[in-house]
C-alpha cells in the first residue's frame, strides 16, 4: 500500500464523536510553538526506542494527526565514537536527514560536551526541528551503569548544565526536555527540575506522569504533570501517559492546563489515533478505527517500509513485533501472535497475515 491509500484509509464515512466517544465539549486551545516551530495539532508522537523508527515515523505521517513526530533516543556517546571511526550514521538516524519535518531527534547521555556535540550535528547538519534530550528513561543500562535518562533526575542543577550547553550549540534551534516526575515517589521533584530546564534555555517540556521507579506500573498522574504548568514562565507543557484515545486527549485539554499532549505505546497498536485525537480536537466527528482489511494493508505497507531498509530476513524478524502491536484488542490477538512470532520470511508472514486479516472489506 502506497501513501495515497494510506491517507485514504481514515477518509471513510465517519461516525459522531458520539459513537466513538462520549460527546465531549472541545476545549479552546493555545497554539503550541516550541521554540519557532509551530507544532499543529498539538498532538506530538512519542519517542520509543525500538519502534519509532523510520518506517513507523512515516506510517504516523501518512496517516496524520500528529504534530511533531520524534525518533528513538539516539545514544550520544555511540554517535561520537561512530563519527570518530569514520562509520556509519547510528541505525536510529535512519531516514533522519531527508524526511519531513518537523521532526525531533532525541538523545541521551551525561556529558555536556558529547550531548553538545552531537545536538550541533543534528541542528546544523541534519537540520532537525526539535532536539530532545531523554531525563525519563528507567532502563537499567541507561540508568545505572551510565547515569543518565532519569538518573539525572536527582540533580536538576547537573540537569541545567547539560541543556545549557546543548541550548549553546544547537542555537537557532529548540532544545527540549522530557522528564518524568521524579525518581521515585518519595523523591517527587518534576517542579524543582522543570523550572532548571526552563532556566537553562529549553524550549519546552515534557513530563510522563509516572517516577523512574514505576516503570509503566499504575498509572499517570495528570493532576502532577498539570502541577509543574505554574512553575513554567514561558515555555510549553506537555503532558504524556496512558493517553489510548480521541476522548482522553481532549479530556487531557479540558481538564489540565497543558500545552499540548504526547502519545506513545497506544499508537503502536492504533497509529491512526493521532488523527482521531485531532479531528475530536477540532470539534469533527472521529473516523471509525479501520476495518481487518484496511489494516492489513497498513501492516503491508509498514512490512515493505521496513524490509526496503533492512532485507527480507532481518525484516520479517523486526515486523513480528509491530505486528503484534497491531493485533492488539482484535479478535484472535493471541494466535496471531504466537504465529507471527515464529514467522520466518515474508511468504510466512504474509499468508499469516492474510489468514487473520481477511481482504473481505465487510469484515470489521
Ligand atoms: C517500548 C518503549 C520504548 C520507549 N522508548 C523511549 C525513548 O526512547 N525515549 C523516551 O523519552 N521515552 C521512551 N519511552 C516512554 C514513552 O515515550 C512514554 O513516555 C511512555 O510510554 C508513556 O506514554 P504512553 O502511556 O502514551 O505510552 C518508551 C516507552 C516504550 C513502551
């Protein structure tokens, strides 16, 4: 499936925003600009490392709905040493350089000077929209043999440093933050780190409403993340978890005071929500989710994207997972996967998919 019959894949008759949803007032909204880049609607993809790669970015693109799309976190210090030796791009930089914008690249790190480093390329050099720095990420790697993502959390000065710098070397173009709120529940402190991230220059923030402790246990808290908004001067707030429909986003509007929203793993399984968050954002009525068959030419069409890049066999192997992702919530999710999970070459793959995905338009 080609993007034409992508984007045609929301345009079916729609429903009212009460059949899918609740009818909800839509809230009156401020226009989110981070730093010059106007991000319309503001709905923004989520940075996932391991999903939102390329093919993922550009079937959210074709689809809509989404006003700032975001890579996986790129590991600075792994740019560099790539750099030094003369090899290649790191794999998260796939499609980076040519696509659409806007468009953020995220990274980590904890050092000033290599995150600096490296957020200079992607503004100068691959002339990204948005550089994001990851302050949330809980993963043992990450956290504790490198201390960053949210260790760095504990020390919102260290945190100020850090953006400063790479605020210096990315100039003209908007740094940004995402945090969550804190370490753990006993050390709540998104407050204290927001107004350290506003101090150093960063162009907005973003807070997932959980501690580095939780995980994804529980759930978000929206009444925290709303809570940072009076302690921010001037920059955007954007507010991000457990957002899995059109009617929880506008929800998120109506009640908390935030800029805009960020949605991350319910668009694994649905990418098209983002521009059903949007349409109920604008008052208009929310397209149905697409039919078996529709959606089997969105796992086609993101099986071709996918194995372009990488090949038949190693392609086959990263697809099991998205389309485990899209499975989720239909009927007969749990054969399926244990199916596609075993699938070897596009030919399995594909008569798995065409068994569980029938062609029959009717089938919904
Ligand atoms: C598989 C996976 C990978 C993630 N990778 C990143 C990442 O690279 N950078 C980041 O800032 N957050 C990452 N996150 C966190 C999400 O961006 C988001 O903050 C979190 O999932 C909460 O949003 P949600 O409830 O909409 O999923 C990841 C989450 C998942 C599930």
């Amino acid at each position: 499936m080609g993007p034409l019959a992508a984007t045609r894949l929301l345009r079916r008759p729609v429903t009212s925003l009460a059949c899918d949803d609740d009818s909800l007032a839509v809230p009156q909204l401020r226009p989110l600009w981070i730093g010059s880049v106007r991000v319309d609607p503001p709905i923004l993809q989520a940075p996932m490392a391991g999903y939102t790669n390329f093919a993922y970015r550009q079937i959210v693109r074709e689809l809509g709905g989404a006003g700032l799309l975001a890579t996986e976190m790129v590991n600075a210090k792994g740019f560099v040493w790539l750099a030094e030796h003369e090899a290649e791009q790191p794999d998260r930089l796939w499609g980076v350089a040519e696509e659409p914008r806007p468009l953020a690249v995220q990274m980590w790190d904890n050092d000033p000077e290599t995150l600096a480093k490296v957020g200079w390329r992607l503004a100068h050099e691959y002339k990204v929209s948005v550089v994001d720095i990851n302050f949330g990420c809980p993963v043992r790697d990450v956290v504790q043999k490198a201390h960053s993502g949210s260790y760095l959390l504990r020390e919102p000065e260290r945190m100020g440093r850090i953006i400063e710098k790479v605020v210096a070397a990315c100039a003209p173009t908007p740094v940004t933050a995402k945090i969550r709120l804190g370490c753990a529940w006993d050390n709540v402190n998104a407050i204290d780190v927001a107004q350290a991230v506003e101090g150093a220059g960063a162009a907005a923030l973003t807070v997932h409403g959980r501690t580095a402790a939780d995980m994804f246990r529980g759930s978000a808290d929206w009444e925290r993340i709303a809570a940072v908004k009076p302690f921010l001067k001037t920059i955007p707030l954007i507010g991000n978890g457990d957002l899995d429909s059109a009617k929880k986003v506008v929800e998120a509007f109506r009640r908390y005071d935030v800029d805009g929203v960020m949605i991350a793993r319910a668009a694994l399984a649905r990418p098209w929500l983002f521009q059903q968050a949007a349409a109920a954002l604008r008052g208009e009525p929310v397209s149905p989710s697409p039919t078996l068959a529709e959606e089997r030419e969105l796992l086609l069409h993101h099986f071709q994207l996918i194995c372009q890049r990488f090949g038949d066999a190693k392609g086959t192997l990263l697809m099991r997972k998205y389309a485990c992702c899209y499975a989720q919530g239909r009927a007969g999710a749990r054969e399926f996967r244990s199916r596609i999970v075993r699938s070897q070459s596009p030919a399995e793959y594909l008569a798995i998919v065409a068994d569980h995905f029938p062609r029959d338009a009717s089938s919904v």
